[in-house]
C-alpha cells in the first residue's frame, strides 16, 4: 500500500457538507467614553539667584567670574568638603584643564554638566583606585561649586 493511497482515504469527500453553526448575533456597537481627566503641570518660575549657585540664576557665567569663585572661601569650603587640598593656583588650573578654549568665552550650565560627565567617565575607566578616588573628589568638588 502506498502512502498516497493511505491519504486518500483519509481525506473526506467533497461532497460530505461541512457542520454548520448559527450565525452570530449582531453586536451593537456603543461609543466607549473615557473619562480622563488632564492635570495641569505647575507653571515653573524663574528660579531666584542662589547666592551659592555657582551661576547666581543666569545661564552660563564668564570664565573670569569662574575664576573669581573657584580663588574664593566659596571654592576654599567647596574643595576642603570634598577631600581636596589645593590652593588657589590648583584651582584655577582645574578650570583651565577641564575646561578648555573650545567652550569659548563663557561656561554654560551645560558645559558644566558635560564636563563633570566626561569626569565621571573618565573616571569609571579608571584602572588604579587611587586615580579613582581623586577624581570622585574633583567631581563631589565641581558638584558642590556648581549646585548640579
């Protein structure tokens, strides 16, 4: 016997009538009302000038108002709370080499928020976990000078 002839037989014949059902009732369709309510979002204001803010309210600052804040007691209790012994010229260094002629004139609130990133990569890659516990002090510092 072979295989073709087996299926055959197995096959139904087309002129056996195939079951029939009852045919589904009609669904009525009725509108679906949502009822979402929209909360208003609070209207944010300006934020006033923080004294402590190493941007006082303003976008971006100048490099030489940078300066003058990281040589002040501000960038002196800054750094000694973050771990760090430096002195002014220290400071300013930092400045120059974490932020450099390709900011241009002024520092934004974003080049300082790129440049504590680029930190904190640098830091992640870091192999040596002395290097790594510097650069967590200058990160907590720049955090705690910029209030990011």
């Amino acid at each position: 016997m072979d295989f073709n002839d087996f299926r055959s037989n197995l096959e139904r014949p087309q002129s056996m009538p195939q079951p029939s059902r009852p045919p589904d009732p009609p669904v009525k369709a009725e509108p679906v009302v949502l009822n979402i309510k929209r909360v208003n979002k609070p209207v944010v204001k300006s934020q006033s000038p923080d004294k402590k803010d190493l941007f006082g309210g303003k976008t971006e600052i100048s490099r030489e108002e940078m300066r003058k804040v990281l040589k002040s007691d501000e960038g002196y209790d800054a750094q000694r709370s973050a771990g760090l012994n430096l002195s002014e010229e220290d400071r300013e260094k930092m400045e120059k080499s974490f932020f450099p002629n390709i900011y241009g004139r002024n520092i934004s609130k974003t080049d300082f928020k790129d440049a504590v990133h680029k930190l904190e990569l640098e830091r992640r890659s870091s192999m040596d976990n002395k290097s790594k516990e510097t650069l967590r002090r200058k990160i907590s510092f720049f955090k705690k000078i910029g209030k990011v």
